[in-house]
C-alpha cells in the first residue's frame, strides 16, 4: 500500500485499496494537492467549485475512515421498501401478465388502486425499480412461453458417446450460397450430413437441390457406411444408434425399414429442440461462417454478395475438399485431437455390411410388397418381367427398387433373392417374344410333369381301378314313312340306350 504522509496525516491510493467508486476517486484528486503539498483548502475549495465546508467536512470523514470516508453513506433502511406488501406483489402480478404492459401503464393503474385502497402513491421510478428487480427468467417463462425459458435459462446436459459408431447424428441445413442449375437459375442448395458424435468427424455428405427427402438421406448414409476411396477419410461402419429430428424424410417407412435390416436404432430429439443436435449444428454454422464466405454467390444477410457462378459439382467438390482436408483433419477445439485420429483410435473393426450391393438393396433401394401376375409385377404404372417370374405367377412377393433408376428392380420371394426385373419400356435390355415363349413352355413342361407324378403316385395304389361298364347300344327300327323321308338325306342312326 502507498502512504502519502503530510503532518500527522498518512494519505492512502484508493487505487490501492481497490476502491473502484469514481466519486471517491473525485474527491481524493480533489484533497491530493492539500494532503502532499499543504495547499490550503480553501484555494482548493474555490478551484474546484466546492464549497469550504464540504471540503472540510471530507477532511474530517477521510481523517477517520481513511478513503473508504469519502464515499457517500447510505441511509440504513437502503433497499428496503415501505410499500404494502400487497402493492408490491400486485405490481409484479401486473408486469407478469401477457401481452406485456408498460411501466408507464403499471404505473397509471396502480395509482389509481392506491387512491381507492388508501395507500401511498409510489413514483414512477418505484414502480421502475420493482419491475426491474423481478427475475429475468420468471419475466421469460411468463411472456415468451416454456420454449424460450428452456433455450436461454434450463441446464444443458452435454453427451458424449463412449466410442466411435456408438452414435451418429444427421440433418440438413440450407447453405447460405447460391449457385447455378442444370438450367443456369441461382438456386440455394441444401446440405445434409452425417456425423460421428464421438469424434466429431463426418462420416458423410450430400449436397443437393430440392428439399432434402428420403433418398437425399439414405444416399448419406451409403457413404457414410460404406469405405471411401480416399485414405485420408476412414470413416465406415453401420452406428448403433442414428439421432435424428422429426423432419419427413428421417420419419419415413424407408428409413424405418432400412434401419430394421441394417440393425441400427433411430432415436428422435425432441420437436424443436436442436439442442440435441448441437454438435451437427456447429458443424454447419462452421461452414456457413468459415467456407462459403470464400465462395462466389455466398449470402450475407439474405443478399449474394457477388454473383453465383459454382455448379452443383462444384460446390460438392469444395465441400468434400474442406470436409477431408481441413476439418477431420485439424485438432477439434473440444477434444483437442484431429476428428479423423479420435475416430480411428487404437485401431478397431466397424461393423460393415457384406457387399456394396447388399447396402444399396437395404438402404437405397425402397421395399414394396407386389404380385406377380401373368405378365409380370405391375408398379407405379410400368410392367416389370423376368423369365424367372414364370413359376411364380399368383404368388405375393417383395420388391426392391432404386427411385433413382425405375428401368429395374429387384424381387425377393419368401426374403430370398429371386431376380432382377426390368422393364422393357425404360431400360436398355428389352425382353423378346422368344424369352417369354420359352418361359411358358418350359413353366407348362415343368407342370406336366408335376401332374404325370402325381398320377403315377395313385397307380401305385390303385393299380386295378374299376369302371362301371356300359350296356351295348340296340339300334332302333324306324318306320317305313320314317325311313323314306330319311332316304333322300343323311342317314341318321339312332340308338337306344338301356336302362
């Protein structure tokens, strides 16, 4: 501490002391030059327009409690109301109603209350204060509903999953860019991404126009699943969860049944509550902020700031560059590692489908139930055949096709694989006369020999069967008018059967 001594006085630095109140800093410039240099108070009063009295009134207060004295007391019933109790309650009953009101209109009624009920009118500034003094998220809860009070005001719980392929997240966002179409419009593309919660990389991506829909989001996950061509992005595996909004495509029935087959569980967050996806949105809000701006078409404030000029392609290429090369490779802020490296680890064995084609059959290519009837399996007003449809005609099987490409399907009977339908208008391999003639004659020798079995099967238990013989006809002796209007045309034998 630093003492200034003048006579008997010992002056201490209020910076010293941590005094932070400028009034006391105020009036200790105002008595330095008396206190160290003996000038007397009442030049100092006159220079600094202050009354004597009051200055030496300081003196005396500063003498006594040192710079602490020179901050102006406070009256010993400071913050403490003399109001009803039933005023004060009243007037925060009315600035929790909904609409909100004003303090000027709290103020005017509640004057007005005061009269009627006897009591003394408070201020405006009292009402002020006491409207002021009510707990910002009671003031939340009351006027902008449960919604706002839990996004600013209730804990957050941050999860981490135990370890890589334990728990994805996927959503999509709309990039804040425009770019141009198949036809040279601007259009504002939509992004949609797969992340490992783990380790914060990216399993996959996809950039699309249109709204993001079923496809647009099993086709993620195809990457997402299945290995990369790039060494540099190892991230495979089917998850054990995948966490999801309530949005139409992660609703669909396709989703649900991809998940079925591929053995991962979909959990939803809750309705509005992107709070449980908050590390897939800061992976968005990273790019929005941190790549596109780069970007020619890029929006600041719902405006391009140049014009578009990157394609679909392009802007996918870019993506996936940044993706891979920037951020599943620097260290991640959170975990303090690369994201690419914590999902990597030790070295470990996700769990993959067998073939590539078995996950496209399961997680693009959408299942409807169909029958096959004489010519072929009718859907979505095409006609699909196969030879090998001939045996099955009638009976009721399980169709999987790509949306993507409607010229084939594939047919599963009783969950077995049983051929690959096409469909002669929309594909390049056209079914011939020849191929369905072969199948019918082939499909009807197969059944004749089905039926030569089954007869032989009853010889071999009734080798002697017995039939009811028939009588022998007896000719009938027409008369002889009969027998002349016969002569001059056909002869017609008639015979009589006997009883």
């Amino acid at each position: 501490m630093i003492l200034y001594r003048t006579g008997a006085i010992t002056m201490a630095d209020d910076r010293v002391l941590g005094t932070d109140s400028t009034e006391v800093a105020m009036r200790m410039a105002v008595l330095r030059p008396y206190l160290i240099d003996n000038v007397p108070l009442t030049k100092i009063a006159v220079d600094a327009a202050i009354p004597i009295r009051t200055v030496r009134r300081w003196i005396a207060r500063y003498r006594l409690s040192g710079p602490a004295g020179l901050m102006r007391p406070t009256r010993p019933d400071a913050g403490t109301r003399t109001f009803p109790k039933e005023m004060v309650e009243l007037i925060e009953g009315m600035a929790l109603l909904k609409p909100q009101s004003s303090i000027a209109t709290i103020h005017r009624r509640i004057v007005m209350l005061a009269a009627e009920q006897g009591w003394r009118k408070p201020s405006y500034g009292s009402v002020r204060s006491i409207v002021r003094e009510i707990n910002p998220a009671i003031l939340t809860l009351a006027h902008e509903g449960s919604a706002a009070f839990r996004d600013k005001y209730e804990l957050v719980h941050r999860h981490r999953a135990s370890r890589p392929n334990a728990t994805w997240q996927a959503d999509h966002t709309q990039l804040d860019i425009l770019i141009l179409d198949a036809g040279g419009k601007a259009a504002r593309p939509w992004l949609t991404t797969v992340m490992d919660d783990y380790s914060r990389v990216v399993a996959g991506y996809m950039v699309m126009l249109g709204a993001p829909s079923a496809l647009n989001t099993s086709l993620a996950l195809r990457q997402a699943i299945w290995r990369k061509a790039d060494p540099m992005w190892p991230v495979c595996g089917i998850p054990d969860v995948l966490h999801v909004d309530h949005g139409s495509d992660f609703t669909s029935l396709h989703l649900e049944q991809a998940s079925a087959d591929l053995h991962f569980r979909l959990i939803y967050s809750g309705v509005a509550r992107p709070q449980g996806r908050g590390k897939i949105e800061r992976l968005f809000r990273t790019i929005n902020t941190e790549l596109l701006p780069e970007l020619p078409g890029n929006l600041r404030n719902g405006k391009p700031s140049s014009p578009p000029r990157l394609s679909l392609a392009e802007l996918d290429a870019t993506i996936g560059d940044y993706i891979v090369s920037t951020y599943n490779t620097r260290p991640h802020s959170t975990i303090g590692v690369p994201p690419a490296k914590a999902w990597c680890g030790d070295g470990w064995l996700p769990r993959m489908p067998e073939t590539v084609d078995e996950l496209d059959t399961l997680l693009v290519m959408v299942a409807r139930p169909r029958t096959v009837h004489r010519d072929g399996i009718r859907f979505e007003g095409l006609r699909y055949f196969d030879p090998t449809l001939a045996a099955y005609v009638g009976e009721p099987v399980m169709i999987r096709y790509d949306p993507r490409d409607m010229g084939e399907i594939r047919i599963f009977h009783r969950n077995t694989f049983l051929c690959r339908a096409v469909s002669a208008d929309h594909a390049g391999d056209s079914i011939t006369l020849k191929d369905i003639q072969t199948a019918r004659i082939a499909h009807r020798r197969h059944l004749r020999n089905q039926i030569a079995e089954r007869k032989a099967r009853v010889a071999d238990f009734f080798p002697s069967p017995v039939f009811r013989p028939t009588q022998p006809a007896v000719p009938v002796t027409l008369s002889g008018t009969e027998a002349k209007g016969r002569q001059k045309g056909r002869r017609l034998r008639i015979y009589s059967e006997g009883d």
